[in-house]
C-alpha cells in the first residue's frame, strides 16, 4: 500500500477528544469538500474517496450533535475502481446548524485559521485526510494539499506557517498545491497531526537514507583520492620516460635514480609504499621531494628536444 494511503488510514483514526478541534477538523472537511445542497440548503454534504474518512465524519459529528439525521451514500465509478462516500446532514434546520458552527470556527484568529494550536493540528489533519499526499519517503520527500480556492490553500499555508513549518505554494492543473520539501519538517507534520506509526517509518527511512549517503560520500571521497594517486603516478611515469629517452637514466644522481626505478616497478604504489621499499627508508615527503626533482630535470630536457 502507498504510504500517502497509510498515513490517511492512521489519521481517520485519531478522533480529537476536545470539541474545538473535533469543529476545527470538521471545517476542514468543509472547507475542502463540503458543499450546502438542496433548494433550502436542505443538505449538507461531506465527500470523500476514503470510507476510513467517512467514518471518522460521521463519528464526529455524531459526538457533537446528538441525533443528528444522516444518511451514507457510496456511489461507484463505472469501473469500480474509485468510489465517492457521501457523509449527508438531512434537513434544514440541521444542516444550517452545522454549517453556522463549522462557518464560525473557520472564521476565527487572524488570517481565517484557529485561534488554539490544538485546533490548527487538527485543521490540517482534516485537510490532509480529504487533499492531501505525501510520497514515499525511500523515494523522495514531498507532502501535498491540493485546493480549487484560494481562500483554503491561503489558510492550509498560514496554518502551516503558524506551527513554524516551511511550506510554499504553487499551481498545477487548475488546482493550487500547498508544499513541503524539507523532510524535518515534514516528520513534524506527521507528528503534529498525530501520525505517530508513520512518523516512525518516515525517520527510519530517512536515518537509513542519511547512513547511506554518507557512506557514498565517503567512497566517492575515496575514488578522487586514488584517482589522484594514479594521475600523479602516470605523470611521474612519463617523466621517467622522457629522461631515459634523451639522456638515460644512468645520468640522473644515484638518489634519483633509485626512485625512477621503483616507481616504473611499482606504478601504482603510493610514495609512501615507495618510500618503505627505499634502502635505507625514505618519509612520503622525502620521496615527495626526489619526484619533484625528476619532474625538474624532465621539464628542463622538454625543452630541449625538438617538437615536430
Ligand atoms: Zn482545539
């Protein structure tokens, strides 16, 4: 199962014990797929893909308004692939009566979100079970709200902007997409709406991944450190060549030429290993030093052959 669906069956089953965020939550719904129907706004609708969400709607609402009419609908696709639950108020008085109270709660504190953070947590878990996505977290980090009005997007950012979470906006397909990139903060979302199971997946993930780029960037470290050590080997190599060609290596004093011989018997040992395989032993910097006189005396007979 996708992890977005498992974060959303997770939090159809946190049902908030205080009323302001069971109201808060329930806007939420609202705000995202509520609609007041009928010709005397004799319904009012909660929609959903999720029979998990439906459930937890009808809970709620059944907690806060004793003998509420409602009524469950399921309507299928053709293809019975998707499906849309209906959560219905039945009748007038009802409908408004709820409508009026989620109407006013969605109103409060600046910029149209709750005043309580209590209340903004569960807003923007409502708001997350009806729009929301989040990716798998072995692929990469992202977090979704998608919403047709600005109004709510504006108000899922601010909320999120509240509880000191990073998150920017942007458009696709007709929609306004409210986002979050950052890994760290989206493991604080999932805290904060009381996702506890997928939060510890989500860091588990994301320690592994940690471990494992680490211990790429210290291979990949390692790989440019012996390509290093190759390309300056191949350079002294040529040196070597080009002083036995001209002049021969006889020539060279009898220190140099005991480097120049190693190093074409061991091409691919560090000066350190050149320095070991020396009678008497050399220190790394001191083979260092020779090399760098072979590379001298190398440049200085480039300059005297004739380039064609
Ligand atoms: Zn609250």
């Amino acid at each position: 199962m996708a992890f977005s669906d498992d974060v959303r069956q997770e939090l159809a089953r946190v049902i908030p014990s205080a009323r302001c965020c069971r109201v808060s939550e329930l806007s939420a719904f609202y705000d995202l797929s509520g609609f007041l129907l009928g010709r005397h706004n004799q319904f009012l609708d909660f929609n959903t893909s999720s029979p998990f969400v439906a459930r937890k709607i009808l809970i709620m609402l059944k907690g806060l308004y004793s003998e509420l009419p409602t009524q469950v609908l399921v309507v299928r696709s053709k293809s019975r692939r998707s499906q849309i639950c209906t959560v219905r108020v039945l009748g007038r008085a009802h409908a408004g009566q709820v409508y009026q109270d989620l109407k006013e709660q969605s109103v409060v504190g600046e910029a149209g979100i709750p005043r309580k953070k209590c209340c903004r947590r569960a807003y923007l878990r409502g708001a997350f079970l009806v729009s929301g996505s989040i990716t798998n977290p072995e692929r990469t980090y992202h977090l979704e709200f998608s919403s047709e009005q600005s109004r709510v997007a504006d108000k899922i950012l601010a909320a999120l902007w509240s509880l000191d979470l990073e998150a920017g906006l942007t458009q696709r397909k007709g929609s306004l997409v409210v986002y979050m990139k950052d890994g760290g903060q989206i493991a604080s979302l999932l805290g904060l709406m009381g996702a506890h199971s997928a939060l510890l997946h989500f860091e588990n993930v994301r320690v592994m991944k940690e471990m494992r780029n680490q211990v790429n960037r210290l291979v990949n470290c390692e790989t440019a450190n012996v390509d290093k050590t190759v390309k300056a080997a191949v350079a002294q190599l040529e040196d070597i060549e080009l002083i036995d060609s001209v002049i021969g290596l006889e020539e060279l004093p009898p220190k140099l030429r005991e480097v120049a011989r190693l190093r074409r018997e061991h091409p691919y040992a560090s000066l350190q290993e050149l320095g070991e395989l020396m009678r008497p032993k050399l220190s790394k910097s001191g083979v260092n030093y020779r090399l760098r006189q072979i590379r001298e005396k190398a440049r200085q007979l480039d300059k005297l052959v004739p380039k064609h």
